[in-house]
C-alpha cells in the first residue's frame, strides 16, 4: 500500500515543522516514510549545500546523476529540469508505505493545507484534494495528529 501526502502552504506557513512531525509519528506507528521536498525559491542557487561542492560541479560539467556517501547518509542529485512529481515518486522513492511531499501545490494527492491568514486560506481553498486545513496561528500540533491517526487507518491507496 503506498499513500502519498502533501503538506502545503506558503512560506513560513510552518509547513517543515510539520513534515517533521508527521514523519515522527508514522516512525512511531512503524511506517518506512519517504519525502520529498520541492525547492520553490526561483532565484535560490542552493540547495542547502554550496554550489562549490565536488557532487555539484560534476552535475555543472554535464553529469547526468551525482551520488555522494558520507557519514550516515546518500545524497543523490539528478539533473532535470521538469521532472514530473509522479516520475518521481515511481522512480526515486524506495519505502512504499507513505510519501509525504513538502509543496508541488498543484499535484492531486490528499493535502494538509497551512495558513496563518485570511488571504493566504481564501487562496489555498481552492487546491483541489484538500484533506484538513489548519490555522498554523493557533495551536495545530494536536489536530493534525488526530488526522494522521485517521489518514493511515484508511486503507485505500492515494497513488
């Protein structure tokens, strides 16, 4: 069973706190979780690393794929401009019980809308697959674990 979720919003909506806590809780309920991030900041040039970095140059010199080990941990980086978000999820993602993705607003998967105001809600209502929206204003930790209880316990796949 796979089951994909996003967690969406505008910036500073709270929206990696989230994630974070989500991804605690399923690890707590047993689930391999997969996520995947969309970098929405057009004049970034990083990625949370330096463009300076040796994996990062070798895709600049026309590498089509960088993996680099280290620590604890596989850093992969692919070049392509506009790949799908459905491409990605069948050909990167390795656990297949949940997928949580950080932004790709527009993607058709079951959604936690963020806010922390009235213009920002009236603008995200309309995204279409919205599961749960929630004033990140207020308090929210214990909604949205409530959710999540109920999310997972549905069986059906959202992929």
């Amino acid at each position: 069973m796979v089951k994909v979720l996003q967690v969406v919003g505008y910036k500073k909506s709270g929206k990696t706190t989230t994630m974070n806590r989500i991804i605690k809780q399923l690890k707590a309920m047993d689930y391999e979780v997969s996520v995947i991030k969309h970098h929405g900041e057009i004049g970034g040039q990083e990625i949370d690393i330096p463009r300076t970095r040796d994996h990062i140059t070798y895709i600049e010199s026309g590498a089509d794929e960088s993996i680099v080990q280290g620590y604890a941990y596989i850093h992969k980086l692919r070049k392509n401009e506009s790949i799908e978000l459905k491409t990605i999820i069948d050909e990167e993602v390795t656990s297949k019980d949940i997928v949580l993705i950080e932004g790709y607003k527009q993607a058709p998967y079951d959604k936690i809308v963020l806010y922390n105001n009235h213009e920002d809600k009236e603008a995200l209502s309309q995204l279409q697959n919205i599961k749960l929206m929630v004033d990140t204003s207020v308090d929210s930790e214990q909604v949205i674990k409530e959710f999540i209880q109920i999310w997972v316990g549905d069986t059906r796949e959202t992929i």
